[in-house]
C-alpha cells in the first residue's frame, strides 16, 4: 500500500516503517496505540520522518484523509519522544 516502488533500495528498517504504516492505514480506529506498542524498537525520529514523508505522498495523490490521519500519528510520536522543543516557561 505505501511500499515504495522498488522496495529493495530500502534498508530493513525504512522496510519495516512501511510495514507499520501499512498495518496502521489497515487498523480499526482507536487500535493505533496497540499496533505502535507492538514494534517499540521502531517508534524514533525515522519513523516520524517517515510517516510525514508518506503523508505528503497521499496529499499529492488526492488522498487527504489519508495524509491527515498521517500527520496526526507523526505529531502524536514525535511529542511523546520530546522531538517538539519545550516551551520556556
């Protein structure tokens, strides 16, 4: 669904983000937590470059729930791993 065309210019891991990714487009609503809980070694700043990478994809190929859905689970992961600044209070 969001593999690449040619998937073996790829590294395993950038293989296994599109993995994730396709079993999150593919999830009932709400099961998303329980599927980014299963590959803990894969929630880090790639995935979340990965994500708004495809996100991007799907917003340029008419798809734009799809690419919001996207956005949404990258902001979520990248504030749980603290790659958002803190505000100075």
């Amino acid at each position: 669904m969001t593999t690449p065309p040619n998937p073996t210019l790829l590294d395993p891991r950038h293989t296994r983000y599109f993995g994730l990714i396709d079993r999150l487009l593919a999830c009932p609503n709400g099961e998303e937590p329980e599927i980014l809980n299963a590959e803990p070694d894969l929630l880090d700043a790639g995935l979340v470059q990965t994500l708004m990478q495809t996100a991007s994809y799907f917003a340029h190929q008419d798809n734009p729930d799809v690419a919001k859905f996207l956005v949404f689970i990258a902001r979520e992961l990248a504030h749980q791993l603290g790659l958002y600044p803190q505000p100075q209070t």
